[in-house]
C-alpha cells in the first residue's frame, strides 16, 4: 500500500466487485503450499499475467523460465477436476471430450509477443510439467477493466503497451502423446520428472 500510489483504491474496487479475498506476500511457485491461497481451492482459472522477474539477459531468460515452471507446477495442482474436486489426476481423453471446452479447468499466462518472450518458451515449459496447450488469444486488456501494465515502482521507463500479446490457456494434459499438442518445433519433448533447472538446460537454444 505504501509503494504503490493508488493500491489503496484498486483494493477498494476489488472488495466493491465481491471478490472474496486479496492476499499479499504470494509466491507464484509455491502456490500449493500458501494456506491462504489453499483455502479457496479448487479453481477454475488461475491466471497470471505478464509474469517477469526483470531483466533481459540469458540468465534472466533461465530465471523467468524457472519462475514459469514453479508457476506451472504449483498451479495444476490446485484446478478443478470435472467432479469439483482438487486436480491431482490427469483426464483422460474420453472425459475431456465431454466437458465443454470453457467449462474445463485452465491456467492462463498473459506475455508480449516479442522473441525476448518467445524465448523463455512457455508451451514447452508447461509441457514438462504435464500440462497441455489448449489454445492461444490475443490478450484482451478490455476484459480486465481497468486493467493495465504495471512496471516494478519505482520504474524508469514507461510500462509496456498490452496490445501486442497473447494469452496461453493451458490445460492437464490427456496422457501419453498429448502434453506437446499444439506445441512447434522437432525434439521438444522434456521429461516432465526432471528438476526446473534441468528442463531449462533441455530448452535452451
């Protein structure tokens, strides 16, 4: 509340709109184990836009993908299954086909769409985690309100336009052959049993 002008205010929207909870101090790796974040489990969503942890050389480009993979990892675990219950197991295809396809569990990830972002490698990164491209949309900054780019306060630069980047809707993948549809290039798959920095070794160029 103190770094930010206007936190205060957007706090107050959030709690207007009835959204049941804010929480603070959040690691995005480490969602599962947040008992705050526990708590209002199973979701349906769970949405993470324009994650960066600063920086833009090759060792920042590990460090985002590291962030991405405990993200990933963290989130799967804690989506909806088709009965309501917390996502431990993945579905298979017959049941996948009857759900409809907005009614079924997702992650979204929100980035730019630069070959800064294109680098980090998102599909094959959710991929190695048991997770499956379902499709991908421009980022619609209209469907959040009065949402906009924020950079890290106190920034230097303006925060960068919103208008040029994708949403990437993942969901728990089907099974043997499934976790790369979607997913371009030759030799991508990544045992998804690795740790995180060995499934960044496994993608770098």
């Amino acid at each position: 509340l103190t770094k930010y002008p206007g936190a205060k205010a957007i706090l107050s929207s959030l709690q207007s709109a009835g959204i049941k909870a804010v929480v603070h101090d959040v690691d995005a790796t480490e969602l599962d184990e947040n008992t705050d974040v526990v708590r209002f489990a199973p979701y349906d969503r769970i949405v993470f836009n324009f994650p960066h942890v600063g920086g833009a050389t090759a060792k920042d480009v590990n460090n985002n993908q590291a962030l991405l993979l405990g993200f990933l990892e963290s989130a799967q675990s804690l989506l909806s299954s088709s009965d309501g219950s917390t996502n431990n197991n993945k579905r298979s295809n017959k049941s996948r086909k009857k759900m409809k396809k907005n009614a079924e569990p997702q992650i979204h990830v929100a980035l730019r769409n630069t070959p800064f972002y294109d680098s980090w490698r998102l599909p094959q990164l959710a991929a190695a985690v048991g997770l499956q491209l379902l499709e991908t949309q421009p980022f619609g900054a209209q469907q959040f309100g009065l949402y906009a780019p924020r950079r890290t306060h106190p920034a230097f630069r303006e925060s960068p336009d919103a208008s040029d980047a994708s949403r990437y809707c993942f969901v728990v993948g089907s099974g043997a052959g499934g976790a790369n549809d979607g997913v371009d290039g030759d030799d991508d798959d990544v045992d998804g049993r690795a740790s995180r920095a060995d499934v960044i070794a496994q993608l770098a160029p």
